[in-house]
C-alpha cells in the first residue's frame, strides 16, 4: 500500500482516491468539533436500527449483540470523557463507528448496512432538537410560572399603560405582566406545533433513493418514539424545514424576551423609577460608582439579533439548493445549536431575575397621574350621559387642555369647572376619574379589572399546572 493510501487510509470513502486529504480541507470540511454533542442521539439510533437489522435477519444475532455492547461501552466513555475525537473521522457518525469496530470488529462494519450518514445526519440532529424542545418547553413553563406569581401578587398595583410611549389608560401591573405571559404561550404551542414534524423518522431514506434491503423503517420510528416516518426518501435526507421552523418559533421567543427586557430597562432608568432589578443580575461602573445597569436585560436584547440572524443564515442556507443533501447543510448545525444554548440560558436566567423583581407601585402611580390617563373615561362618563362619543371626545380635549395649563390632573379639577364643559357632569364624576375606578370599570373579559387579572391568573395556573 503506498504512502498516499495509507494517509488517506483513516476516511470511509477513502478507496477511490488516489491522494489524501490537505490539513487544510480536513479543517475546513470537519464537523466532529461542534457535531460531537449528537453523541448520544447517534448511539440512539444506530441502536434502534441494528435492533430492526436483527430483527429483519439483515444482522445476526451475534452481531447485533456485539453492536450493542460496543456502543453502551462508547457511551460509557464518552460521558466518562475518555473518548478521543479524531479530526481525519470527520464527524461524530464516522467518530464512533471507527470506535465500534476497534471494539467488536467486523461487526461494527455491519451496522451501516441499509443507511447512509445523510440520513443518519437527519435522524441525529431530529432526535437531538425533539430532546431540546421538550427542554426549552418546560424552561417555557417555569418562566410563565414566574410572571403569573408577580402578576397574582400586584393585581392591583396601578401601572400607566403606553400607547407610542405615551401615557395613555392606567393599567394594572399584574395584567401588563400576564401580556408575556400570553406571548410565551403562544410560543410554547409552536414549538409544540413544530415538534410533531420535527419528531419523524428519515433513517432509511439511506442517501437520497433508499435501500434495497428490507427495512423495516416504522419499527425504528416506533423504537425511537417517533411519530411516523418521512415518506420520500429524497425530501427525507434533503429537509431542513424542521430547523427553520424550530429557529422561528425561537427567534419568536427571543423577540417576546427583548420586547421584556426594554421595558424592564426603561422601568429601572431613573426617568421611570419604577423596579428594582436583584444585584445578581447588574453590574456597576468602572468610572461611575453611582450605576446599577441592567446587564442581563440589556444583553437579551442583544442576543436576541443573535438568534434571529441564525433563522435567516438558516433559510439562506437552504434556499438554493437542488435536491438531495449537499454539503452545505453541514451548517445548519452551529447556528442550530447556538440558537438552543441561547434560548435555554435566557430562559433560565430570566426565570430567576424575575423572581427577585422588586415593583415600586408609588412611582407608577405617580407616572400614572401625570398623563391624563383617566380622559378616557371622562368621555365614557359622558356618552353614558347622552353625549355623542365624538362630542364627548372633543368636550374632554378642552378639559385636558385646561388642566394642563394648570399643572393637574383632571381628577384636581372642581366639579364647577368639570360642569363648565358640560351641564352633564355630576358629583359621581370623580369617582370615575379616579385611577381605581378607571381599572375596576374595565371588567370585561381579557381587560386590566384586578378580578379579571385575578381570574385570568387563575387560568394560567391550571393551565401550567
């Protein structure tokens, strides 16, 4: 064997090739430094599929056998951290396949019969993300669990709600809080959603035609617990839509945390005053010993364009490729894992600072008293009376008008000066004009009455539980 073949000798293709690989294109081409960590998705499957090898009679029984003692070894010692990754093996796939047949010989050949890594590849990373999102899902829970505690303790804390960032109908904090709570349910039902066309089984497909072996590909799907198999070996090996739409439903997620974490920064500013953040989660100044900043909050907003930037890498990625698998769809990984890392640590650690929120219900009451924000229920007050809404909007304008060039609130205006408006004002009026009565008149369904955050807090539990 010349010095050529037996450099080139470490690659399962290797035979056809009469040079080996630069280091170069090894480094380029390699995917064993971040594909490791489908170790055990890997070993899963190629498990489930000698089982159905055997059971099929495609492998004996001694096989078989010796296959699945060679793999709960390599499990072993890769948990143990005593496997060595070898960057000429390319990937995780060739990794461990070259570490089975050191152990159980020719054996360890056998069990690639009737699959190819294309689909190999697919089923791994399947495997891998359905595992994820079942984790993130319950990260999901945990913080939703979080915001409906804080939601049920300050039902009644009165907070000014925004409408372009501007005092616009007082709101209490507990139902602006219960508004995430409904953004990351919607996102806990698409990734459950996505998790059904995630959780099929591509293994068989072999490399883009099938096999000409008798498989029985719904046996491994049910070893695996999935819930049916890809039915075109082409688009089997070929599809990344599973990770696209994964990568969505996260980036949705993330902007749901950003669209959090700016409020929760501009609620600490002084200009707003309005929450204590837990040391744990700020730092300080290097030159201004004064500054508490939001760190945390402030990077989710951050890593927030992270993930985003992965979904569009990813559907780049895809977009112009013929079928079937190409090599480019060695980087759907990287973006792909970093998008769940990213996830699950903002997840945690939102959990935990929310936890720890400490809510300042004098300064929003009083950020809540500088905007007028009961004129809405001036103007409700008075088409209660017979007044037109359009009439009563503009009789409330001039109200406005009035007690602002006073330096008032509209509730600090006199009743003679509310009648001068309009003859329809009454004494009742004030009461009406007061923040607590402009929340508990809002007691309809879905809207900010403390019953009906109280209510709808209650939903939530039951539906967490």
């Amino acid at each position: 064997m010349s010095d050529n073949q037996l450099a080139n000798k470490s690659q399962a293709w290797s035979a056809l090739f009469s040079e080996p690989m630069s280091d170069l294109v090894k480094r380029y081409t390699a995917s064993v430094g971040f594909d490791q960590r489908l170790w055990r998705a890997d070993i899963t499957g190629s498990l489930a599929h000698a089982e159905m090898l055997a059971a099929q009679g495609i492998l004996s029984t001694e096989d078989h056998a010796a296959i699945q003692r060679g793999l709960n070894e390599i499990a072993a010692e890769i948990e143990a951290g005593q496997f060595e990754w070898k960057l000429d093996l390319e990937d995780v796939h060739l990794n461990i396949e070259a570490r089975l047949t050191e152990r159980v010989g020719i054996a360890g050949k056998r069990l690639h019969t009737g699959r190819s890594r294309n689909d190999q590849v697919a089923t791994d990373v399947r495997l891998w993300l359905r595992g994820e999102i079942d984790e993130i899902s319950s990260l999901l829970r945990a913080l939703q669990s979080v915001l409906v505690e804080k939601a049920a303790e300050h039902a009644d804390v009165i907070l000014p709600g925004f409408t372009h960032l501007q005092v616009a109908q007082p709101v209490s904090f507990g139902h602006h809080l219960l508004a995430y709570v409904e953004m990351f349910a919607r996102d806990a039902e698409r990734l459950a959603d996505a998790r059904k066309r995630v959780n099929r089984l591509p293994l068989g497909a072999a490399a883009l035609a099938g096999t000409s072996y008798p498989l029985d590909r719904e046996r491994v799907a049910r070893t695996l617990g999935m819930d049916g198999v890809c039915q075109n070996s082409l688009d089997a090996v070929s599809d990344r839509d599973f990770a696209i739409e994964f990568s969505s439903a996260a980036a949705l997620v993330m902007i749901h945390i950003s669209r959090l974490s700016e409020e929760l920064i501009l609620w600490m500013s002084q200009n707003f005053g309005f929450i204590a953040l837990p040391d744990a989660f700020c730092t300080g100044s290097s030159i201004m010993p004064q500054k508490k900043n939001p760190d945390v909050p402030e990077l989710a907003r951050g890593k927030t364009g992270r993930v985003v930037g992965h979904l569009v890498g990813l559907v780049t990625l895809m977009k112009g490729q013929p079928l079937a698998y190409n090599k480019d769809n060695q980087e759907d990984k990287e973006p792909l894992f970093d998008t769940v890392d990213t996830l699950k640590d903002t997840l945690r650690i939102f959990a935990d600072m929310l936890a720890g929120l400490t809510v300042k219900p004098e300064a929003m009451r009083a950020a809540a008293l500088k905007g007028h924000a009961t004129a809405t229920d001036l103007a409700d007050y008075l088409v209660k009376k017979g007044l037109p809404f359009r009439d009563a909007h503009e009789v409330v304008a001039h109200a406005v008008k009035t007690a602002s060039q006073q330096g008032v609130d509209l509730a600090a205006l006199t009743l003679a000066q509310l009648q001068a408006f309009d003859a329809r004002v009454e004494a009742d009026v004030f009461e009406v004009l007061s923040l607590e009565g402009s929340l508990n008149a809002r007691n309809v369904l879905g809207a900010t009455a403390p019953a009906q955050v109280r209510a709808q807090v209650e939903r939530h539990r039951a539906r967490l539980a």
